[in-house]
C-alpha cells in the first residue's frame, strides 16, 4: 500500500468499536479534515444500517457514504425476502466483496461493521482491500494509537455495553486531545438486542462523569 493511500485514510478521524457481553458500542469523534484544513466540525461517522446494524466511517467520506448505501439496500432486500435482519456476518461480507471487487480503484475508507442478531453481537473490521477481521474491540484512523493506550488498558472480557460505552467515549476523548486530525465532539451508538441507539448528548455528558 502506498503511502498516500495510507495517509488518506489515517488522516482526520478516531472511531472506536467495542463487542460487549450483551451488545456492541460505535464510538467516533465528528471532525472532517482535509490536510490541516477542517472542512466540517460536525460530520456523522456513525451510519445506521438497519435497526440491528451499524458502521463507522474513517477514510474517505464519500466512499463510506456510496458504502452504506449499499449496504443499506442489501439489508432491505434481505429482510423483505427473507422476513428476518441480515446477519452481522453477512453484512461483513458483502462489505469485504465490494471492497474486493474495487481494489484496482480502491475506495479510500477503513470501515468497522457492528451489530446485534441471532447469534448475538459481533463487530468486524474490514480494510480497503476487503480483509474482514472479527474484533473484540478495534479503533480506526489517525488518532487510534491514542485510542488504542486506553482500549488495552480498560477493556475487560464479558463487560456490558454500559462499561463498554465509558471506555469508548474516554478512548475517543484521549484522541481528540492528542490528536489534530480528531476533534469537535463525539457521536456513540449502541446496538442490542433493542436495536440500534444513538446517545442523546445528555446521556453522553452523564458518561464522561
């Protein structure tokens, strides 16, 4: 891989994702940069796919956008024909083909697939060459070495997503101080077996204290 193509999509964003015991946490900061220029301080890198399953964007917003809608329409599909949500691990996969079947102009993005079905949660993440990895927790972009210190230091195995969401927003928080290209708040989802839930910034203030 090049190195602008590694630049791209490390530069201007920190997403973490965390598989819980009973649920799965999307955590991302809202900061769109351009080299050192802020194009926009309050972009969604946090993309419901249906009411069981989300992403994250780092990368190439465009592309993650062209991405979900895909996504989006296959999961429709899905649950209309079969009468039932698109499995996580097939979602993961459409994701890893589309990004194979691109790679001779490969979409800029690094994305992170998390959800809530049948089987449970899981969470994946899958790169620009279509490499799928299943994760117990995984943060992407420019500020993840930040993320990644507080990631290993707190996690712990069969935590619940509300221990899960304060490690996410500390994570993101960490990167967000450290890092240039992170910044301008927090968005952080939660996907259970209620479904997909995006946190008021109330209950993101209630969190951090």
């Amino acid at each position: 891989m090049s190195n602008n193509i590694k630049e791209k999509i490390l530069h201007g964003t920190t997403t973490v994702g965390i598989k819980a015991k009973d649920g799965v946490v999307l955590c991302a900061d809202m900061r769109a940069s351009a080299g050192y220029f802020i194009a926009n301080n309050n972009t969604m890198k946090i993309q419901k796919i249906d009411d069981h399953a989300a992403m994250t964007i780092a990368g190439g917003v465009a592309d993650a956008q062209n991405i979900t809608d895909i996504l989006r329409y296959h999961a429709g599909i899905y649950k209309v024909t079969k009468d039932e949500p698109i499995p996580i691990k097939s979602l993961t996969r459409l994701t890893s083909l589309i990004f194979h079947q691109n790679r001779g102009y490969p979409f800029i993005a690094d994305i992170l697939v998390g959800g809530y079905d049948k089987n449970g949660p899981s969470l994946y993440n899958i790169d620009m060459f279509g490499s799928a990895e299943e994760k117990t927790y995984v943060t992407t972009g420019s500020g993840s070495p930040v993320a990644y210190g507080i990631l290993e230091n707190e996690y712990v195995n069969s935590m619940n997503v509300e221990d899960a969401k304060k490690i996410a927003l500390r994570a993101v928080q960490a990167a967000i101080t450290r890092n240039i290209g992170t910044g301008d708040g927090i968005n952080i989802s939660i996907i259970n077996s209620d479904g997909y839930k995006l946190l008021t910034n109330e209950q993101k203030k209630s969190t951090l204290l």
